[in-house]
C-alpha cells in the first residue's frame, strides 16, 4: 500500500513537473526566463534581412541561431516570437528540417532534436514590423524594452547577451549604421548589401539598425571617424550644430573614460538623428538614436533647449558603461542604468561648468518633474515588481529618471564622491559585459561606507513618497535658543523617514549664512544654531539637494528681491509652488500673481522657464474660468511688458511662449495674429519655422474658423518629414467639430496612433481648455483605450497619452469619469491604474484649490 502510493505520488509529481515546465505563456515570464538562463550560453545571431523600398511590402529575414545548450529535462525550448504562425517560413535544428511550432508567442523546439553541447537553429521569416518603426523612405529598429521578438525568433531577456552578425540587403542609394562596424558591401542592380562585423556581446534590446535615405556627417569621435545619419534640411541648423554635437560627444566620453577607469568598451561610435523619435534617444552601442529636434537647434537656441541637448547626447553616452557594458539582469532594475546615465550626464555637463549653475540645472530638471509623480496616489517606488517583460514599458516615467538621480545625489552625499565614485568603479569591473542586480551594487557600495545602506536603501529606492518638512525655531533675546526640524510622510504613513542632507539657511540685513545639517530622525534639533544672531527669516533647503515639500516662511516670500542667489531662488519658488498643491500655503491666485510680478525681476533664464511654467498651469489648471477671464488681460499687459524690458532674446523668447500660452483677449490675438502673418517676431527676438508653427496652433485654438490659418501655415512648411506631423496635428486643431471627432475616434485603429510623438501633441490641443466642453466626451473612450495602447505603443505613450488628454481638466465631471472608469474595471492592471492617478492629480487637487 505505501509502496504504490509512493509510485503513484512521484509519477504523480513527475508529471506536474512536467506540466509546469512546459507551460507557453504570452510574454517572456520570469519563470521562462530563469530557467533558459540555467540553460543556454554562447548565443550567437547570424541575420540578414532584405528591406524592399516600399514600406508595405514584407521584410525577408534568415537566421541562424548557435548556442550551448544544457539539456537537463526532456521539455521543449522557447524561442521567443510575437508574431503569425504564416511569418515563419521554415525551421531546421542541427540541420534537420522539422515543422514549425507556434504557441503563446513562442516557437516550440522538440528536445529530441537538440543536443547536450553546442546546437544551431535556422529560421527562415518574414520580419514582424512593430519595431521596425517603417517610414515613407527610412526605418529604424527600436527593440527595448522586449520587442526584438516581434521582428526576429530570439531568447528576448536582457541576461541572455549574444554576439550579432548582421547583413543588411537595402536599396541601392539608402545608408545603413548598426552596432558593429561595416565589414564590406556588396552592389546588384537595383540594391546593395551591408555586411556588418560581429557586434560586441549585446543584450537583445540593444541589437539595432537604421537604413534608408539618409544624409551623412562624419567627424572623429576619440581617435576614429564616426557617422552621424540625419534627415534635417534646415542648413542654418545643421551649420550651427554639427560640431556642437561632436564636441558634446566627445568630452562626455572622456570624461567618463576617466571617472569609470574604463576606455570605451564597444568597438565604433555611430549617431542616427530621428525626427519625431518617440523617444529623447536610445543608447544602441555604435547606432545611437536620438531625437532630431533635440540635436540640430538654430543660433537662437535657448539655454533649456542647449542643456536638453548636452544632456541628451551626455545621458546616451553614459548608457555605453551603465546599461550597455553593465545590463541589468531583468528590466525591473532598468531603473538603474537610466540613474546612472542621468546622474552621470549632469556631472559629464556639469565638469566645465560654474558649480552653482549645475546646481541649478539638476535642481529645475529633476525636482519638478519627480514630484509631479512623487506627490499623487498612483506614485510608484524607484524599485518596483516586474512578472513578465511584457509589461517592462510601464517601468518607465519620472520616478526613474528624475527621482532616481535625486536618490543618487543623496546617496553619494551620505558615503562622500570619493568613496562612491570607487564602488561604482568596482561594480562596472566586477560585472563588464555581463549583468548585475541594484543589490549587487548596494552590497558593493556597503564595502565603502560604515553608513547604514540597507535601510536607506529601503524607503528611498523601495518605497514611495516624499515628506513634508517643517522647522522651529525660538528664542532668547536676539538669539536662537533652540532649532529643529520635522519630518512626516506626505501621505499619512508614520513609519517612513527619509535621511537627508540639505542647507538651513539665515537671511540678515548684510549677509547670510548657510548651516549644513543631516536629517536622521522624524524630530531633530541642531545644536549648530543654537546661539546664532535671529535672522529676518528662514529658508530651508536654499541648495536645492532636499527633497520633499519644505514650509516656506512668507517674510523670506516678502523679501524675496534680496535672495541673490539663483539657486536659492528657485528652490523658493519650487517651494511655493509645491506648498500651493498642497494647501500649506498660497492660494492658487495668489501664487500666480507672485510667480508673474516676479517675470520683469528674475533674471535667470532656467528661473524664468520654471516661473512661466508654474504660471501657465496654474492659470489654466487651478483657476476657473470666470477668473481666467477677469486675470487676463492684466495679465497680458504684465508679460508683455516684462517681456520689453528684457535685454536677452532668450528670455523674452520665454515670456512671448508664455504670452502665446494664456492669451484670451481680442487685443491680444490681433497682435499675435500680426506677428505670424507677418512672420515678423516682436522687436529683439527670433523665431524658427517651428515657433511659427506652435503660434499657428495658438491662434487657432482660438479662432471659431480657422481652415484659412492652418492651411496657409500648412503651405509654409518646408520639410517633408514636419508636413507629415503637422497634418496630424492640424486634425486635432481643427475648428471644425467633425474632423476632430474623426481624428479621435481614428485613433482607435493603431495604424493612426504610429507617430506617437505628433500624437502626443496632438492631444494637447485636443483636451486644450478652451475645447474642454466638447472634448469631454472623449474622456471615456480614452481611457478604455489605454490598455491596448500600452501593448501596441511604445514605451512613453501611454504616460503622454493620459498626460496630454488629463493634463488640464478641472470639471468634476472629468474626475467622475476617472472614478467610474476605475469602479467599472476592479480587477484593472495595478501599473496602468498607477499611471492614471498620476495625471489626474492635478484635476484632484483642482477640486479644493481651483477657486
Ligand atoms: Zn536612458
């Protein structure tokens, strides 16, 4: 009896062992992909694809798969491939020719067929194109985070790296770059062939090529000549950046040459310029993309659009070391090599820089944007839960990129930079050209520090939120008795305490002082004040390097003209903004009219960007529409005239933006009319064919009939490649209610959705205010949307899809809708309900602020 229940009971377990490691799911599991990494070393892609001219015809690929192989259990083994079983044209293992099976977005491997040791599959297909991002007359491959296998049979996780050898059969006058170098081509009649050398060991993510009819740029990069492929045809832009952006290039690369004590580890450099990119770029070692509008700017560039630039090109380069040499194990860590390209980018810009203007750089592009998540119901931690990479794109958002270098900045104040910089040195060595976990840095970085890394480590990297800080003070006589500060999560959870360090800061008649403290405890007094001369007022946080909502003191708001520092400025301003949303200080009118007087005083280009900013959402954001009506021509007059007296163009290019933005005046809209039918910009100032284009929309948006202004901005256009976006956008600007409709409810077929990045704009012009009343109605069908537009589209779309559609309500209708989409689906998907609390904070806070 024992005896055959124990037979029964292992042929029983047997068999669900089996059944268990058999199991096809969509998506590449966590499960799946465990069990190939056990198994499978030494990959190897030989590919070639032939890419017919026209766009509609089908890409022919042909692949050989080589790798070692561990055959451990009797199961079949998973190639990844998310595309119909009719793309798969034939498939042999080990030379022998068997019959294509296709489950659950994978081809089935008999294990009969393979062997212990070395193995080669071959594969015959028609390319998927999802990923392929197909043009008129160019494509680009875009396969992060898991969408090589919608193009090509792969083991598509990133701990799988593999050498590619890449052909590529294009037409005859089209230009190729991709991850290796060009061995040598071939010339037939009508096309050519690429033969590119074999890649350095890449993660599937990071294999990629771009052909088509591109222009061609090269310069040295290092020691060698590197291209860079291009579409612009603005010559005045093209003159003004070509060397800029070779020069950026080149001193962010040494300069992480020296800081890593690692040369360049992949074998060439390569740049390809996309216009309307989907993203700001993609670090693909030798073929990196970026986005054309970022790089090629004119000589009237502002110093945002110069510092998104030096950025961008810093941030992809630094991906060559942390990302591309160091690859995470599984995408839930991507957030590391996107902290790392960020922070390392700010320090690469910052090296040559004044001190106090890289302050304030990172303080204005990293501290706004993380908030903007950080502070609503639907924040997410730095570190969060990833089951199947098929949900990898919705790791991504403001927390990682602008959170995480927060978090970074603070941890490298707590160990000290030398200490820091030497335990990244050690983890790059440790892990080059393999994978890493965010804990194997941390247990790195512990060598170096006797701080406590590992509860840090938990509420800054494994929770979410921020605190809300505040200070007492009292004293004796002229003097402070005693000072200490306070901490408590924004959101009613006690447990939480962010240790930090940042500046207090004592205003006097002559001279300020700034006291350094380190904030370990839910309550804290500081003895380094105690006996200090009573200041006029207080600020918290002057350096900017805190974070969370810390209490302005309004006498520091009074006197705000003898703040000199810059950075102290625009951390006061950040300050007010952020205790505004949080009804800790002032009202919404009330801020508007102290970030608008402040327009004719800053005189700070960063400032002032971040002022206007402010200003434009809370005009339109938190205040109702009677009051916008009532504000706005004072409120026109006051940016004009601060406008005027400006001496930089820059900045009254800001304020003209910031005009452009909250006009409603009949006055008003002559005078921006007059400017662009003219194309004559206000006295002292440029504008491109760009900003011609942005005031065309402006003015339409508030023009009952406006056919004659987007056609005629329509024929001004020049540029192939913007004509197509503006006549996207244009639907959506449309005074006219049906082809609004048609456009939206276009966008349900996806072949309508694939410029994601003249959607995204479209959108904002869609649900603009002054269209709400109708567009309302969209509200619903949006949000049904989302789900298949985070499976169809990339990975920011759908964040600037719920951002431009909710960016800018504040009817309660709209928040209703929210709430009855969300009661109507109980069960929906924990990360996309995430993201829809974080764009509809602000229509939250509306409720109470908006007055
Ligand atoms: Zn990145």
């Amino acid at each position: 009896m024992i005896k055959s229940s124990l037979i029964l009971f292992m042929f029983g377990s047997f068999l669900m062992m089996q059944a268990q490691l058999q199991k096809v799911e969509d998506g590449v599991s966590w499960d799946l992909a465990q069990k190939r990494k056990e198994k499978i070393s030494a990959v190897k892609y030989n590919l070639s694809f032939k890419i017919p001219e026209n766009k509609s015809e089908d890409i022919l690929g042909n692949e050989s798969i080589t790798f070692v192989y561990q055959k451990v259990v009797d199961a079949p083994l998973q190639i990844d491939f998310k595309e119909k079983s009719t793309n798969i044209k034939s498939v042999s293992v080990n030379g022998i020719s068997v019959t294509p099976k296709l489950e659950n977005e994978h081809i089935l491997i008999d294990p009969i067929n393979l062997t212990q040791g070395s193995n080669q599959i071959n594969i015959e297909f028609v390319a998927g194109n999802s990923a392929l991002n197909r043009r008129e007359d160019f494509l680009y491959t875009l396969f992060v985070p898991d969408r090589a296998r919608t193009v090509f049979p792969c083991f598509d996780q990133p701990n799988l790296k593999a050498i590619f050898q890449l052909s590529l059969t294009i037409p005859k006058d089209w230009k190729a770059l991709a991850n290796a170098k060009l061995k040598d081509s071939t010339i037939s009649l009508s096309d050519k062939t690429c033969h590119f050398a074999e890649s350095d060991i890449l993660p599937t993510y990071l294999f990629s090529f771009a052909a088509g009819n591109f222009k061609s740029h090269s310069a040295k990069i290092g020691s060698e000549n590197a291209e860079i492929l291009y579409r612009e045809t603005d010559e005045g832009k093209i003159k003004n950046s070509m060397d800029s952006i070779y020069s950026i290039y080149n001193s962010t690369l040494n300069y992480y040459e020296k800081w890593t004590g690692i040369k360049y580890p992949f074998q060439a450099n390569g740049l390809i310029s996309i216009p309307d990119f989907q993203f700001g770029g993609m670090e693909h070692p030798g073929a990196i993309l970026f986005q054309n509008s970022t790089l090629f700017l004119d000589k009237d560039a502002t110093q945002n659009q110069l510092n998104n630039r030096s950025n961008l090109i810093g941030h992809e380069v630094a991906h060559m070391w942390f990302g591309d040499l160091v690859t995470m194990e599984w995408f839930n860590d991507v957030w590391t090599k996107e902290v790392f390209a960020n922070f390392m980018a700010d320090k690469s810009t910052g090296a040559n820089i004044d001190p106090e203007v890289k302050a304030l750089k990172f303080l204005t592009s990293h501290f706004p944007a993380a908030y903007s998540v950080d502070r609503s119901l639907g924040a997410n931690p730095i570190r969060q839960q990833l089951d199947n990479l098929k949900n990898a794109g919705m790791m991504y958002g403001p927390i990682i990129y602008d959170k995480a270098p927060i978090m970074m900045q603070q941890l490298e104040l707590l160990m000290g930079s030398e200490n820091f910089q030497k335990g990244i040195q050690e983890y790059l060595r440790t892990f080059s050209y393999k994978n890493a976990t965010w804990p194997d840095l941390i247990g790195i970085l512990d060598k170096y520090t006797t701080q406590d890394l590992q509860s840090w480590n938990k509420i800054w990297v494994n929770e979410s939120g921020r605190p809300f800080i505040d200070y007492k003070v009292k004293l004796k006589g002229n003097s402070i008795k005693s000072f200490s500060i306070s901490q408590r999560p924004e959101f009613n959870d006690s447990k939480k305490l962010w240790v930090q360090t940042f500046p207090v800061t004592l205003y006097y008649a002559d001279r300020e002082e700034n006291i350094q403290i380190n904030l370990q405890k839910k309550e804290q007094k500081f003895v380094e004040l105690k006996g200090k001369e009573k200041p006029l007022y207080i600020q918290l946080n002057a350096s900017g390097i805190g974070y969370g909502i810390f209490k302005t003191d309004d006498q520091l708001i009074s006197n705000f003209d003898k703040i000199k520092n810059p950075v102290s400025r625009a951390s006061a301003y950040i300050s007010t903004f952020e205790n505004m949303l949080n009804s800790s200080g002032m009202t919404p009118e009330k801020a508007l009219q102290f970030f608008v007087n402040r327009f004719s005083k800053e005189d700070n280009e960063l400032n002032l960007s971040l002022i206007s900013g402010y200003s434009s959402t809370i005009f339109w954001e938190f205040l109702k529409e009677e009051k916008r009506n009532a504000l706005s021509s004072g409120l026109e007059t006051t940016i004009l005239k601060a406008m005027e007296g400006k001496a930089e163009k820059n900045q009254k290019k800001i304020l003209w933006d910031c005009f452009q933005n909250v006009f409603l005046t009949q006055p008003a809209y002559n005078k921006a009319f007059e400017v662009w039918n003219n194309q004559k910009p206000p006295a002292g100032m440029t504008l491109n064919d760009d900003d011609y284009t942005n005031l065309a929309n402006a003015l339409a948006l508030r023009s009952n009939d406006n056919s004659d202004i987007l056609n005629k901005q329509l024929s001004r256009i020049k540029n192939p490649d913007k004509i197509a976006r503006f006549k996207i956008v244009m639907q959506a600007v449309s005074s006219d209610k049906t082809t609004r409709d048609n456009f939206f409810y276009g966008l349900a077929d996806k072949k309508n959705r694939s410029n994601e990045s003249a959607i995204g704009s479209a959108l904002y012009y869609l649900h603009h205010p002054l269209r709400q009343k109708i567009s309302i109605a969209y509200l619903p069908k949006s949000l049904e949307l989302l789900q298949e537009i985070q499976t169809t589209g990339d990975i920011f779309f759908p964040n600037n899809w719920l951002k431009g559609i909710f960016g800018y309500y504040q009817n309660p209708k709209a928040l209703e809708i929210v709430n009855d989409f969300f009661k109507a689906n109980p069960n929906y998907n924990s990360i996309l309900k995430n993201k829809i609390l974080q764009a509809t904070d602000n229509l939250r806070r509306a409720q109470s602020l908006a007055k």
